[in-house]
C-alpha cells in the first residue's frame, strides 16, 4: 500500500521511521513538509529525506508544495500529520478534502479538522467509498477507535469518562504528591518538557473538551461542537482543595464525561477515589466507556509521544491494507 | 447469520437473551443443553425454549443429542458455551472439531479446548476456511484478543502481565483493606458468590495459568500448556505479608506474567506499587500489554458474569458477519 505523508513533526517522523523500520507492506511515496515535497511512485528513501532535513531543515525539493504532493503523488492512504489548529482546522482539513476527493484513504492525528468538520468529512468519505480514520486524535496510543469498532461491537455506549489531557494529569499529581502549588507544578511540567510555554490549552481542559467532542460524535453520531462542552480547567485549583481531596481517600482528577441521558457532556476537575480505574500518577491517559453489556471497559496507556502516536497511525493504515486489500 | 448455540448455562443464556433482545442480524437455529436440544433452521423461538428450561430444567427435545444439533442444525457458527473440563478439553473439544469439520464458524468462552489443543483446532480452522475466535476465554468483556489484532497492530507484543482471577483479586483486596486473613477472605469471598465450593482452582493459580497459556499461545503462535507455567498462589499468603507490602505503599496481587526475553511464564503473588495501573479493588481483570510502539496498554474490566461474557461472544460473532458477509 502507498502511503503520502504530510507533516514532518514528532509525530511525522515517528510514521516515517516505523514504516522504513518495519516490514508491513507499506511504502512512502509521497512527503511533505512545511517547507518542501518529495514523490516517487516506486517508494522514496525515507532515511535519506530525514536525514537532508535534519541537515537543511526540509525534507525535499522547496519547490513542491504540499498540495502539489496531495494532489499529484501516487498513492492509497495520506497521512495528514500536519500541526493542529483547533480553532480554523486549517490546513490540515483542506488537505483531507483534497485527498478525499481524489478517492484516496485518509489517517489523520489532527483534532482541528475531525472536531470541526467530522460530519463533513465523513460524509466526503462515505460517498467516495473510503476510510476517514483518526486514531491517533485522541488519547494517543490508546486504540479507542478500534475498541469501540470491534471490541464492544454489539454494546450500547451509556457513558464515557476519560483523562484526556497528561499535562493536567501530571499537575495533578504532583500538587497532591508534594502539595505544590498549581503555580509550582505547572513551572515543574515546562521544566519535563511536559507543558507548553503557553500551557492555556491544556490546563483550561480545551485540548481535553476537544477530544471529547471527536469521541462523543463518533460514539453517539453527533454534530456537537468545542463550545456545546461545558469546561473547567485545573488553572483554579488550590493544594487546599487537593488536601481535603486526600483526606476522604480521594484525590482530584481533570475527567472529561459524556453522560447522554442525563445531557452531561463536560470536563472539569471531579473528586474521585484513590482506588478508582481512573487514577493513576503522571502523564497516561485513559477512558471508561460504561456499556449495556460489558460494563465499565478502562483503557489506559500513553497520551503522547512520537512513537506512541505512530501506532495508532499504523494501525490505522494496517485496517485499511486489510478490509481495502490496500487499494484506493 | 445463523448460530447454534451449545450450553445453555449463565453464559449462554446471556448470549440467547442478547440475541434475542438485539437487532444484530443474528438469528439462533440450533440449541442445546446437556438434556436435549431444539432445531429449526427458519430460527427457534428463544423465550420460549428458556421458559421451557426455566421450567422443566432442559430447554427442548430430550431425544435430540448436542452432537446432533452441531452436524445436524442449518447454522453458520456455532457458538460453544459448554462447562470447561480443564483437565480433558471434552466434550467440548470435540464439539468444536464437528463444527469446524463441516466447515462453520466456532465461537467459544471454553478455556479446555483453547488451552489443550490450540494450534490442531487453529490448523482445522484455518484449513477449513473458516474462523475460531475465543475472546471470551480470557478475562470475560475485556476486548484483549480485538485489541491484540486490531488496535495494537503492527506492534510488537514485549511481555504481557496480568490480574487474571477475580476471585484471588476480591481475596487480596479484602486482606489489605480489613487485615483479614486468608481463610476469613476466602470465607467472605464464598458468601458473595465469588469463590467456588472447591476455590483450588482459582486461589492455586491454575484459572490464571490457562488464561496466560491461550494468550501467549495467541500473541507467540507458541504451544505452551499449563504444565509450562511456573505457577503460585495466594493461598499461603499471610495479613503480615501485605502488611509489610502496604507500609512500602505497595500491595499484592496474583500476577499473570509472560516475558519471552526473560524466559518467564509465571503466575505469582507480586509486591506491586499501589498506584500501579494494574492495582484496582474488587473482582475486576486486568490486562497490561508492554509494545514496541505503543509502550504499555492496560485493559481493565469485568472478568465475568452473564450478559459480561456475552459482550465478548457478540464481539465475536459480529466480527465475523462483517468478515465472512455471515456465511460459513
């Protein structure tokens, strides 16, 4: 199966390498980067091209530009791994309606587009007879999509409730650890590599309430949107709070929760017992779905991480070579 | 698609009355109980044959074997929900052979035949052209095996650890939380319906033993057996032995463990660190998967119970209709 990749970030390069370094039928034939593009329809040399931009900054040839690789290169899935912009959805959803117009498979790890503009680009999808998947938007390395696909196929989904966001989680943890203050913990996260210099995303619960609007439409078939969430972030909190938390054998965790019956779609910070499925220390991520049949299902595992969001992508591309016999 | 359906104990009732109750495009053509069975391949009437065993204790035509329901009845997969006899495999073993000799689908929660003779029943399925899928043998509604061939695909599986047995899970639990002791536990674990008459099987690690046999046999293509598994329980365990764990802020739990790079199979009482994700109260199951890519993914949920293992077998079967267009 041909694979073009667009966007040569953490996670970009993360694709590129697990698919030069494994043997899964799969071969890049086009690449792009913000700055430049490379196409081949017999397979580019994926260590070459990150090498020249580790050297030069851009991966090919200035002047083939993205849309150039999207629209002209030789393939059957894109991987749009490009940067997210949660407020426009642009680039990156022109990019996928390009691909989806070509009747090209689509994987995608960006949340601006699947958040914006799900039904649309669903809808684009559906009617061209090929994949939209988007693993990788939410909870990283989690395989929640093929979860809800296949492992609970034939449940009903009553209720989700996620740690969505690591950086808050990690605050969290710290302030209740070394009753630090939020000011404390935040300056300990940057220090990790944990939090943005602008950390307004992640600790208001944007970032979270996001991710809850990509699994609440892809679980319910909904069209809500960024502000039908009802948000709190952790920005607030006091180790007083966290204290009094601790003190009933509890602790206090950022959960982003979808409760359809009872009109709940939201992510604030909620008082949960210590021995909950949902606490745990540091960055992981995690969520329960509470079905008809199974009951509460928690997966837990990395939010992040270039490798970590590389296979959810894979296993992405990999469902697609299997259910299309990897063909456009 | 059509299903016959073999046992009618807590499983299968579960799976008759989801049937049933669920518009999956799955229609039940075969019955059987260990007295009697019922055919019509136009689909049985459910309730009724169930009120009918409610009543007179076997579901339909005393003279009607389950061996002549599985090469008699007009189905598609047979779904094999009999008692699990852990030391022969039978009856059951057998029944699936019959099932996959007439070239159908086997859907089974029968840890025996899975544990006993996977690689021949896996080679006939194969071979036949059709599936045999187990996802209920190991930890009830936890979507392991999905997990394993679709959300973690193209990972490389390192190791895997588990809580595997609910009931030693309850036990532990209930010595750390109230200091009780092994006997006091058990004693409780009994009246809440979550230990056996005999508890051997579950507190001596053998229930776990199997589990971890069919999941390193799925993920390894290994064919280890019970025999292979260095294998203790918990019911040597003393309060003084947690207590000692809890004042490092830690606890013990019956681990599951399967590391190939170290040579380990082994089911054991393990000092583990509280907030641990594989450390939870109560009978839930656990599953931690350690990968290449993904890093770890821990699956947390209900090991047992009616309409819980019947999420699994649902699972199952609605992957092959989508995999197979329902036909055997």
């Amino acid at each position: 199966m041909k694979i073009a990749l667009i966007g040569l970030g953490s996670v970009g390069r993360g694709v590129a390498e697990m698919i030069a370094r494994k043997d899964l039928g799969l071969t890049i034939t086009g690449l792009a980067d913000s700055k430049s593009g490379a196409m081949d329809p017999k397979g580019l040399d994926i260590p070459a091209l990150l090498l020249n931009k580790k050297k030069t900054g851009s991966c090919g040839d200035p002047k083939l530009s993205t849309m150039e690789v999207i629209t002209g290169a030789d393939y059957d899935a894109l991987v749009e791994v490009s940067p997210t912009n949660a407020i426009t959805g642009e680039p990156a959803t022109g990019y996928i309606r390009a691909a989806l117009a070509r009747k090209k498979h689509v994987v995608t790890s960006n949340k601006g587009p699947l958040s914006l503009a799900y039904k649309e680009l669903m809808a684009m999808a559906h009617k061209n007879g090929v994949a939209l998947r988007y693993e990788a938007t939410v909870a990283g390395a989690i395989p929640i999509m093929h979860t809800l696909e296949h492992g609970l196929a034939g449940n009903e989904i009553l209720a989700l409730y996620g740690v969505l966001n690591g950086t808050c989680n990690y605050i969290l943890t710290r302030m209740a650890a070394e009753g630090l203050t939020y000011e404390q913990a935040l300056m300990e996260a940057r220090e990790m590599g944990y939090a943005e210099a602008d950390p307004s995303y992640d600790v208001k619960g944007i970032d979270a309430a996001i991710k809850l609007v990509i699994l609440a439409n892809t679980i319910w078939g909904t069209d809500v949107r960024l502000k039908d969430v009802d948000c709190t972030g952790i920005d607030l909190l006091t180790p007083d709070a966290l204290r009094l938390a601790e003190d009933e054998g509890c602790t206090i965790r950022l959960i982003a929760e979808a409760i359809p019956r009872k009109h709940i779609l939201r992510v604030s910070p909620r008082i949960i017992e210590k021995n909950h499925p949902l606490v745990f220390d540091g960055t992981l991520n995690a969520l329960t779905l509470e079905t008809d049949m199974a009951k509460e299902i928690t997966l837990i595992g990395r939010g992040a991480g270039s490798i970590e969001t590389a296979s959810a992508i894979l296993g992405d591309l990999l469902y697609i070579r299997d259910r299309y016999d990897g063909r456009a």
